[in-house]
C-alpha cells in the first residue's frame, strides 16, 4: 500500500455516524498488470458503508485481483484507491479465496492471536467465532476443519477489530447451500452494523437476493453495475443469471475466436 496507490483521505477523521451507502474504498481508473499481462483496466468503483457489494464475472476476468488490490494487499498499477472511513486500527479485513491457518492451535488461540495484533483479546475472538456460529468449535484445531469451517474461522478473522471494510472473496465457494446461505446472511448483518461488504461469488442467485449491489467484471473490466434490481431491469431479464449471460456472451464468443487462432 503505498501513500500515492492507496492513500487516505483527508478530511474524514472523526466521523462518528455511519450513513448508508458512504464511500469507504473510492478506486479510480485501476490497472493491474502481471508483468506483461493486463488484468485490470480503468476499474472505477465504491465500495459502500453499510452495504454487500457483490463482485460477480467469469473466473479469469480479475475478481480476485480486483479484491486483493482492495484490500491493499498489492498497489494497482495505475489509478488509486482512496479510504474514506474512519480512523481504525485495521481499516480493511480480508478472507483470502483459500484461507489457511498455523496448524498446532486450537481455533480460538488462532483468533486470540489476531484480535491481539489489533489490540483485542481472547473475548474478542470468542465474540467473533460466536457470531460467525462456531462458538462450539472454540477448541478444535485449526489444521482439523472442513473446508467450510475453515472458511467461516476466516470470515470471523477478516472482522477482527471491526475494520469500516471486509473484502471476502468467494467465502461461499464449496459450501453446501445451507452454509452458503448463512456465509451471506453475516455478510449482511456485517452491513447492517454499517460495514462495507465486498465479496465475490459465483452463486447468482444468492448474489440477486442477497446484496445491495453487483459489480459485472469481464475481461477486467467493470461491464455492468447497480442494484441487483436495476441491472435486471436494464437488461429486461428475469434474473441475474439472465444478465450476466447477456453481458459476457459476447466476450465468451471472443474469448474463444481469439484462443482458436492462438492455436493455429
Ligand atoms: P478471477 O478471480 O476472476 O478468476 P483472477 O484475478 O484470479 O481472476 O485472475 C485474472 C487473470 O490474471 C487470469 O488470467 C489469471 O491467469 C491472471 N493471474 C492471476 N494471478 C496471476 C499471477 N500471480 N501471475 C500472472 N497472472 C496471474
């Protein structure tokens, strides 16, 4: 996170109340490249208090690169990312795609120790796993979770210190429907505290009746956006599914055109 890529903006400190839909994270015209390869081009977007945004696209169009640059985790290439929250010891958590804990620790000594990096303690953590259902599992070892444990022990980890933005990138991914569902519903009540929420998933219809808003990334490009409802009603489709079919179809058609004479 460098100061010119990501920096803080003035003006907003001693902000105590929290409105529905104030910019948290403002990213303006974002690039990203591996080395050669452009992932991300002239990606613009907020990321809102008090509200799921949902980052919706193909696997390949930068979902995960678009997160990790949220979350400061590396600096864009081009453009900026302001953060226009409150003062706070940690500003941004994060849940990585495949989330991985020290193994040798029972789950809440893994918690305790990160709520204690942003000055929490061990009720904190136990706080965090009650909310996120897994007050049971207190003792149980990290290294011995499901998969989907394992994804909720990170979801409580990425809201220690009750950062103003968590950024979760496909905390749904492999999850029966039943914990799916509940993976969405404390990305909700995350925003009704007035957390800005962004997450990215493949589950369209969770996504359409879950989140207050969709990002539509394609080739690294944002191609729509808006409200579940007002992307639907743009498009003239029935669901969601109907409008991310209507918006990447053609990409996916040249996608495949250009692979074809890659290979000739
Ligand atoms: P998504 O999350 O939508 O599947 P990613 O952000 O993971 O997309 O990847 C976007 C593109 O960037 C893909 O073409 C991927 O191959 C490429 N990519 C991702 N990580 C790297 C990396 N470390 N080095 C080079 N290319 C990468």
């Amino acid at each position: 996170m460098t100061e010119h890529n990501h920096r803080e903006s003035a003006g907003t400190a001693g902000e105590a109340t929290t409105a529905v839909g104030e910019p948290r994270l403002e990213a303006t015209d974002i690039d990203f490249s591996y080395g050669d390869v452009a992932v991300l081009g002239g990606v613009s977007a907020s990321i809102d208090a008090a509200s799921v945004t949902a980052l919706i696209g193909p696997n390949g169009s930068g979902k995960t690169t678009l997160l990790r640059t949220l979350a400061g985790l590396h600096d864009p290439t081009g453009g900026e990312i302001v953060y226009r929250g409150p003062p706070a010891a940690r500003r941004v958590g994060y849940l990585p795609q495949r989330p991985a804990f020290r193994p040798g620790f029972t789950v809440l000594e893994t918690l305790t120790f990160y709520a204690s990096l942003v000055g929490g303690d061990r009720a904190d953590a136990s706080a965090r796993l009650e909310r996120v259902g897994l007050a049971d599992a207190d003792d149980r070892q990290v290294d011995a979770l499901s998969g989907g444990m394992t994804r909720l022990v990170g979801i409580a980890q990425a809201t220690i210190g009750d950062p103003p933005v968590v950024v979760l990138d496909e905390p749904a991914s492999g999850l029966d429907p039943g914990m799916s569902k509940r993976v969405f519903e404390i990305a909700s009540e995350l925003a009704e505290t007035g957390t800005a929420v962004v997450l990215s998933s493949h589950d369209l219809e969770l996504v359409d009746s879950e989140a207050d808003r969709i990002l539509l990334l394609d080739g690294g490009e944002i191609v729509e956006r808006g409200s579940p409802d007002s992307v639907r009603d743009r498009l003239d489709v029935a669901s969601l599914r109907g409008a991310y079919e209507a918006s990447i179809e053609g990409d996916l058609r040249r996608v495949r055109v250009q692979s074809q004479g890659e290979t000739s």
